[in-house]
C-alpha cells in the first residue's frame, strides 16, 4: 500500500513537475508586461491550465500516430468521453516502469562522466561537443558548478539573480581557463529568453522542440535553465546541477540529438558498448538460472552461416537458448532499448521494431528471419549441439529487453518480450510459439 503511495505521488509530482516547466519557458518567452502581482489562486488557475495542455496534446498524440483508436464522444454534460481501457493497458505498462525508476540512486555527476561505462569517454566527449557546441563539456561543468558557488554564496536559499555583466566578471575571475567569449556562448545555450511568438522557436530550433508534452526537447527548461530577462540572469542552482546530469544521461543513453560529426561517432560507441554490456548482464542472468544451455553471439550452426537464401548474412543470434528438458530452443534477440515515455517516443519505437523502411528492415522482420533459418535447419542444429533426435523440439522466438516496449501492447503486435526486470526460467517458458 505504501508502495502504490509512493507512486501515486511519483505521478503526480511528474504531472505537476511538466506544468511548471511549461509555465516557466512560457513565461521565459513571453513575459508579462502588468504590473499586478500574480495572487496565489491565480497562479495555481494559470498551473492548472498549464496541466491541462499537456494533458490533452498527450492524448492528442495518442491518437494522432494511431496508438488508440478508443471512440471519443460529447457526453450530456459538454464533457469529452472516452473509455479508459486502453489508458489502463498502456499506464499499468508505465507503472511497472516507474516502480524501478524509484530505487534509482543518485550519484556524483563527477563520478558519471568516468563510471558510466567500462571505457572512459571523457576525453572523446569534450571533443565532440567542442565541435557541436564550441566548448567542452568540462568547460559547462566548470562554469556551471562556479554559477551555483556564487548563488550560494549571493542568496542561498532563493532564486538567483546578476547582472549579466557583473555574472561574466565574476566568472571569468574564478574560471582563468575559460575566456569570456566562450562563457558568453554556454550562457546563451543554457538561456531561455523573450520572443515574438512562443510557437515560433528561433533557428535551428523546430517547433516540436517548444511542445512541453514531448521530452528530449532541445529548447526546453531541462535543457535551458536559465532566464534572461532584460540584462538580468535568473536561476535555481537545482535546476542548473540537473541539467548538467540531464545533458550527459543523454550522451550515454544515446538520445543528444547531434549535427556535427564528432559527438555522433562517440555516442555510437558508447551505444555499442553499453549493448555489449546488456547483452552479457544477460546472459549471466540466464546463466544463473541453470535451466538452459546457451550459446551467445552464434553466427554458424554446423558449419553453415545464418544467411538468407541469396547468401546474404542475417546478422548474429545473441543467444540460442536451449531448454532440453521442454525440448525447446528459444532464439533471442537481446536489445538495451530506453523506455518511450510519451506517444511520440512510442510511435518512434514502433517505427524501429515493427516498420520495415526501403532502407533497412525492422528489428522485428530481421530476427523472425534468423529464427526461420533456425526452423529450416533444426536437424544440423540437432547434430552441432547434441540434441535428443527421438523428439520434435520446437523453435521460438523471443526478445529479451532491458524495459518493458510499449509500443507492442498499444499497437497489438503480439511479439515475445520479456524485460529484465521480469526475466527468468518460468517467464521464458510461458513463451510459446
């Protein structure tokens, strides 16, 4: 019960959490130009709005990439009506998802550009961003943990306010590395500021990157934690140590969106490996089971190669599992995917795993080809790995994953998926054809 508290307010705290946000970049761009201060009620009617868009341009999306097809209808009393089941399936999914994300503990962020992976990437990220951005990423955190000891030592408990002037000044005594014209650039691509119109994000910003229901947005408050407003600078030092956070979980979960070069070879890297990584926690896992007998990384099965009938290769198998005692043999396909937190993130998902493009086919549609050729050569696989010939052993495909995948609940394609967290020999057994 305690439990299902604690995740309740976890919802709610998100929800109001958005609101906030919203409000704050609308604000950013479009101050008020009144001189009546904003009474408590007022302020919670104008969050409440704020919630409410948010609220209905998710539900918007929902339908938009063709997530729910519930019917929606005016009921008696002028309200909108739609049947909940659907919302039910897709939240239940979520939930599960935000029960883990609630033993997260936090770390140093020091500790994170080092320990994130077994390679250290530092070196290669500052590079990368040197040439995405024009300065390094321990140049922002240099600059960014000085902001925060002055706004200590200026007011500590409330929000920050300098002068711009006098903010470079004092930054620039305490930070004789950084010059002030680069200091000047990462206070600008951490600022949000007025513009004509808030729908209208200045270059290269696209519009999606204003929608506050959307995450990973490049011009958002998470990203931007800083106002200015005048010749005035305004923050919470909060806020600028998440960003901070925010800005390298996004290197290592893959998910910086990048134009140069550089940043996009090392992130692929640090993807590479963190999938290497999953797929042996994996395979330990299955391991410790001792109900399988498993086989990573196959690529020939009795000295033929995984390949399509024209020769072409299929690509590895992660891991053929073989259950002797069911007289199965389950070909998985391991993927460290993140968790798609709104319709958009859902609709990308089920783009990579169920839509075959002329350019590159699905994940789905290349390993249902790999565990058709397992199908059509189960007698070599009987003979490579000494298999009971006197019984019929059926062939299955899974997909082991390291977060639940919405995207096969809500658009219905029935594949096998089995999360970490759910991962173990009942689960896989309960698979079936």
């Amino acid at each position: 019960e305690k439990e299902n508290e604690f995740l309740q307010d976890y919802n709610t705290l998100n929800k109001t959490s958005l609101a906030l946000k919203f409000l704050m970049e609308y604000v950013a761009a479009c101050p008020p130009n009144g001189d009546k201060a904003v009474g408590i009620g007022e302020y919670e009617y104008i969050l409440a709005i704020c919630s409410m868009i948010v609220d209905w341009a998710y539900k918007n999306d929902l339908f938009f990439y063709h997530i729910f097809d519930t019917p929606v209808e005016i009921l008696q009393s002028d309200r909108i009506g739609m049947k909940h089941h659907e919302f039910d399936v897709m939240f239940s999914q979520g939930n599960q998802y935000r029960r883990q994300q609630l033993y997260y503990n936090s770390s140093s962020i020091l500790r994170k550009v080092y320990d994130k992976t077994e390679i250290d990437y530092s070196e290669r990220i500052d590079e990368g961003f040197k040439e995405e951005y024009g300065y390094t990423y321990r140049d922002l955190y240099m600059m960014i943990m000085s902001m925060i000891e002055l706004g200590e030592k200026a007011n500590a408990n409330n929000v920050k306010v300098f002068k711009e002037e006098d903010l470079i000044a004092q930054l620039s005594q305490m930070n004789t590395d950084l010059n002030i014209s680069d200091m000047c650039k990462m206070l600008e691509q951490i600022s949000l500021s007025e513009r004509e119109d808030y729908l209208i994000p200045p270059k290269p910003y696209r519009r999606e990157d204003i929608y506050p229901w959307r995450f990973n947005r490049e011009y958002s408050f998470n990203r931007r934690p800083v106002v200015k407003r005048g010749n005035e600078i305004i923050w919470g030092n909060r806020q600028l140590y998440h960003m901070l956070e925010f800005l390298l979980d996004l290197v290592y979960d893959g998910k910086l969106k990048t134009r140069k070069k550089k940043l996009e070879v090392v992130i692929g890297n640090i993807n590479n490996e963190r999938g290497h990584e999953f797929n042996q926690l994996i395979n330990n896992m299955l391991n410790d089971m001792s109900a399988f007998k498993l086989y990573p990384n196959v690529k020939k099965i009795n000295g033929k190669a995984v390949s399509s009938e024209d020769g072409g290769t299929l690509g590895d198998i992660d891991i053929l599992v073989i259950d002797e005692q069911y007289h199965r043999i389950y070909v998985s396909e391991v993927k460290d995917f993140n968790f798609s937190r709104n319709p958009y993130e859902m609709h990308l998902e089920y783009q990579k795993m169920f839509v075959d493009t002329k350019k590159e086919r699905c994940f789905a549609t290349k390993h249902s080809r790999r565990v058709e050729w397992v199908r059509n050569h189960i007698e070599d696989v009987k003979e490579y790995y000494k298999l009971n010939k006197g019984f019929s052993w059926d062939v299955v495909g899974i997909f082991i994953v390291s977060e639940p995948l919405l995207s096969n609940e809500v658009y219905h394609k029935g594949l096998n998926i089995i999360s970490k967290a759910e991962l173990s020999a009942e689960k896989i057994r309960s698979v079936w054809k």
